[in-house]
C-alpha cells in the first residue's frame, strides 16, 4: 500500500478556513485520482489515490 501523499501541513500553514477550502478544491482538480481528507493523526491536507484509478 503507498503511503499517503501531505499536500499541505496545517501546523505550518497560515491558511484560514477559507483559503484551506479553496486550496482543497485545486488540489481536487489537480489530483482526480486521489482521495483529499483532513489527516487529524499528521495535522495535514492528505491525499491517497483511490482505488482503481480515477
């Protein structure tokens, strides 16, 4: 199984709400085949590709 992929590490953002959000939705779109999740063990914006592909 491969690893979960940290987009964005909260504890050394300075993002708000708002931003996190939106920089949620890019990520999102630039990385269909992923599975984006708040990661509460790592503090983090994490991704794991999905099964099967996209």
């Amino acid at each position: 199984m491969e690893a979960d992929t940290i987009f964005i590490d909260i504890r050394a953002s300075d993002l708000t709400l708002a931003q996190a959000l939106k920089e949620i939705e890019r990520i999102q779109r630039e990385n269909p085949d992923f599975e984006i999740f708040l990661d509460g063990d790592a503090h983090a914006i994490a991704g794991r590709r999905k099964l099967g592909g996209a």
